[in-house]
C-alpha cells in the first residue's frame, strides 16, 4: 500500500480516487498508518483505508480468502460509470506493480475519450488503433510486435 | 470543534445488492450478505458497498458510490503490518 501511496499524485492528477481494504479493523488502519506507513512515505496514506471485517465485500469481488480470513491482493479500476474495467488479483507472496495501474488507467481514460484501441504495451503517446472493417486482416500492417515492449 | 466520538463498534452494510434486474431473479437471490449472486467482472457495474473507514486521521463509513463519477481504484491486500 505504501508503493501506492508513494505514487498517490499521479493517481491524483489522473482523477483516481484511492480506496483501500482489509479485514483488518480502522482502528488497526490508525496504527499502522502512525506507526509505520507515515515513516515510509511522507504523510502517510492519503486516502480511505476500509475495514472488510468479516470479507463480505472480498467475497463479493473474489479475492475473499475464507480458509486465512483475509483479503488477499485485488486490485481493481472502476471507471466513472462504476463499471469494472480491469481486475489483477494476487497470492498474497507477490506484491504489485502501481506503474502498471498507472499505464492502465491512462489506457482506459484514452479508449473512453477517443474511442480508439490500445494495443499490447501501449503507454501515452504511442499508436493505438482505430477498429473498424478496413482493421481486419491489416494489424499486422500497422502494429508490430516490438512495440509492445519499447 | 467538538472532538468526535467513536464507539467500538461499528455498523457498516458491507456489500449492498443492486435492484434485481427486471426482476428476473427470485428474491432469495438477492441478499446482500451471500456474496454468491453478486460478483466483481470487468465490463459489469462494481458491487457497491459501504464500509467502515480511517480517512485523514479519523473514522468515517465511506460507500462505494460515494465516488461515483470519478476513477476508482479499489486495492485488497491481506493485513496491515504485513511484508509485500
């Protein structure tokens, strides 16, 4: 979580409102947030952190654990019509990579302004693709597999 | 301003059932605290909830609709104090 508080205003300056949960109670919540949170990043968590006491919520977006009655890592970007665009859930081992939730959301805020694609890798800036009829059969004319890794 | 007063309990919906949709679900199925008939899928709308919250130093119930209209990203992860 702090990783993501570290990036919190580029998240900001995107328009992204931060939420995050565990089984863990608020009070819990104040204390790792004054005893350790805030020595790892300057302030300290910035946004709401939710107590899923009991996992319903977990449950109810699958990443509810019953057997370890935790949350364990979910991840997930609800646009501004409250659809979910995209989910990433983890075994707990694995922490996540926030600059790939960023290149995401910049992805997702461009289809929803452009109506154009992203192909595999795209970050800001890059082609995307415009789908339509004369696509078919033609990616391989206007997309190469090299730039999803540049 | 008065310091606010928090008690050591308390109540949060959870996870709250949209409207069933046309009705085509029997009423059983609706329930919020089932988590069987509503589930999170990309492209469906987000199961609203209303949790219990530490938001800028103090306690408040923060539901998911609240911030409707804007990007959210909602991160689980398994406990305060852990390593990842």
């Amino acid at each position: 979580m702090a990783a993501v508080a570290a990036k919190h205003d580029e998240l900001k300056s995107l328009g992204v409102q931060v939420l995050s949960a565990s089984t863990d109670s608020r009070f819990i919540h104040k204390m790792w947030q004054e005893q350790e949170l805030s020595k790892m990043v300057r302030g300290g968590v910035p946004f709401p952190m939710l107590s899923d006491a009991g996992g319903k919520i977990g449950a109810v977006y699958g990443v509810y654990d019953s057997a370890a009655g935790v949350d364990i890592r979910g991840r997930f970007i609800i646009d501004p019509d409250g659809v979910v665009r995209a989910m990433e859930v983890l075994t707990p081992e694995v922490g996540r990579n926030v600059s790939e939730l960023i290149r995401q959301v910049k992805a997702f805020q461009h289809v929803v302004a452009t109506g154009e694609v992203t192909p595999s890798g795209w970050q800001p800036g890059k082609p995307t693709l415009e789908p339509g009829p004369d696509l078919v059969g033609q990616v391989w004319a206007k997309w190469k597999t090299e730039m999803a890794f540049d | 301003m008065a310091k606010p007063k928090d008690g050591c309990v308390q109540a949060a919906a959870g996870p709250i059932a949209a409207a069933p949709a046309g009705g085509a679900k029997p009423a059983g199925e609706s329930k919020p605290a089932g988590g069987e008939t509503m589930t999170a899928q990309v492209g469906k709308p987000a199961p609203d909830f209303e949790a219990s919250a530490f938001v800028d130093g103090g306690f408040r119930n923060v539901k998911l609709s609240d911030y409707h209209g804007q990007w959210v990203v909602l991160c689980f992860y398994p406990g305060d104090f852990t390593f990842v």
